[in-house]
C-alpha cells in the first residue's frame, strides 16, 4: 500500500497528518519533535507565531528525548556544527532551566526552516502529502510560521489527543531503532510483543517501548477493526487478537497446530472493547481480514522496525507470501 492508497481510504487532513508522522521517511526524528510542536501550538488557537517561539518548543521537545535515546541512527557522524550536536553540549543547561538556551535556541532557528519544515511534508517516493499544516512567511528575524485551519481543526478536534499519542509512540519506536542499532537487531528481528503489558518490545534490550493501541491505530485511520468506527477519547480500548489466540492454544494442545504466531503484531488490532467481547472466539468475516490487510500493508511503508517485524511474520510453509491478503486467506484456510 502507498502512501497515495492509504489516504484514498480517508481524504481528510488527518490521514495526511497521520502519512507525515507515521509512514514518513525517518533519517533522525527531527520531524516528530516539529509535529509535537505544531499540535501545541494548534491548541491554543493560534493562527500565527514567531518562528523563534515555534524553535523553542521544537528544541526542548527534542532535548528532553535526547536525554532518553539518541536522535538519529548509530551510523550517523555529526559534525561540530551538527544540531544534535549542538542539542547534546547544551541539554543540562537546557533541562535544568526548562527552556532552550540562547546557543540552543539560535541554532535551531537556523537550522529548522530547511532542515525540517521543508521536509515534514515529503512522503518517500512521493511528492507531498495533500494537506499542509503551516507555511513560513517572511524574512530574517521577522519571519513567522502561519497555521492552517487544517492543522488548527486537527489540533484542536477530539481526536487530537489521540493524534499526539501516535505521534509520541511512533518516536520511541524510531528512537528505540537508533539505540539498539538501525540496520543490526532491530532490523534483523524488528520487535515482539509483551502481551502482559500489550507493550511493543526492543528484542535487543528487552525494554517496552510504546503501547500496541498507540502505535497502531493510526495505521487503522483511529478506527475500530471490527466495527470499522471511530475508537473516540475516552472509550474502553481492547486490543483484538484478529484470529482468536485460543485457536493455537487448542490445535497446540493436539500438536496439529504448524501456522504462523497469532500473538503477534500481524494479528493484534486495536478495537472497541464492547466489538472485542462481543466477537470472543470467533474467526474473522471477510471484511475485517480486508481491514487488517490493508492495516499491515500500511504498516510495511514505514520506516523500520515495524515494517521489518511485519516481514518476518509474512511467511507460508515454504515461501514467503506475496501479499498480506494471501498471508491471511492462508492462514483462514488452515484453521
């Protein structure tokens, strides 16, 4: 699934938003500490700020992440000049006042409107996504950043919240990748699930990284699998094994059980609660094997490691599947 597939499912200025912090090439997390800002602002209503102002939340946001996990991959060499090398030599100063220092700050005034908001649009492969959030506007000191009533409405909708969850899970998945090493473990072996917790976990270091429900659902458009509506705030949240797990469990018990994991990422779902109860053991309906089709298809144009974990499971007896609709039609087949 492209990027282009998964908007036509909702041509919304969400699920252009949602493109940009989810399936958006991801070299250094950069864009998700500009995303974070542009909803803070968003909420206060404010169509116009100083690019100064839009910096400082930007630069705080990413020190205070940097203090966690690095920003960018392992095998990146940053010079002198560097942001994050200038983010690093000033974070105590920065934390312990809880606001940029004037080196910080003046750094990422520079550096922000060509290394970062020209970017935060872009998809891989494509040209932009279809809405935009903000535009800048003028020159030198008096430049400004205006936001879209798109971005405002986004902000500010009952789903923002949500929207900002996704994004913050999405960037502890991405800077877990860079801690444990971008193009070693993670990539190997992407990430497992600690069903306990319903935590992704970093199979390197074996530390929960996010929860599954918010980093997922947006990939669903922050719909139920089952019933396919809106999970709204405040609504009890479950999270559905697609394929009931309590299959394995039985044929296991039998020893005629040789299909793939159903505790896996590929088959957990966010959904309504009362969807999930009332669905109970049941095999999935051709309409919700579509839906988590076209869910892991979006998953895969991600950038790592979720896309990874998606193509170890994407494995028939003998071969790899051609796609998720094969993958799944196999696996009702067998049960």
């Amino acid at each position: 699934m492209s990027g282009r597939e998964f908007y036509t499912q909702d041509s919304s200025a969400r699920a252009s938003w949602r493109l940009a912090v989810l399936m958006g090439a991801n070299s250094r997390t950069y864009k998700f500490a500009l995303g974070q800002a542009l909803l803070e602002f968003g909420r206060t209503g404010r169509e116009e700020i100083s690019l100064a102002e839009l910096a400082a939340a930007y630069s705080l946001g990413l020190v205070q992440h940097l203090a966690q996990d690095p920003q960018a991959p392992q095998t990146v060499e940053l010079g002198e000049k560097d942001f994050l090398t200038v983010a690093e030599r000033e974070r105590a100063a920065t934390l312990e006042a809880g606001r940029p220092t004037e080196r910080l700050l003046a750094a990422a005034v520079r550096s922000i409107p060509t290394m970062v908001m020209q970017k935060f649009h872009n998809l891989r492969g494509e040209t932009a996504v279809p809405h935009t959030f903000y535009e800048l506007a003028g020159t030198g000191r008096q430049r400004v950043v205006r936001l879209t009533p798109d971005l405002l409405r986004l902000a500010q909708s009952e789903q923002g919240p949500g929207l900002a969850a996704e994004l913050g899970a999405r960037w502890s998945i991405v800077e877990s990748s860079f801690a444990a090493g971008v193009g070693r473990s993670l990539v190997e072996e992407g990430v497992t699930v600690d069903w306990d917790t319903l935590k992704i976990t970093d199979k390197r270091r074996r530390r929960s990284v996010t929860g599954i429900v918010d980093a997922t659902v947006g990939f669903q458009h922050g719909r139920c699998l089952i019933c396919s509506d809106v999970l709204a705030p405040g609504e009890a949240v479950a999270v559905d094994h697609v394929f009931p797990f309590s299959l394995m469990r039985r044929l296991d018990s039998v020893g005629s059980w040789h299909g793939p994991d159903l505790d896996a990422l590929w088959n957990l779902a966010p959904a309504h609660a009362t969807c999930n109860g009332a669905k109970s053991d049941r095999l999935p309906t051709p309409a919700e094997l579509a839906r988590l089709a076209a869910r892991n298809d979006a998953i895969m144009q991600s950038p790592h490691p979720l896309r990874r974990t998606l193509q170890l499971s994407l494995t028939l007896p003998g071969r790899k599947a051609s796609s998720w609709t094969e993958f799944l039609a196999a696996v009702q087949t067998a049960v």
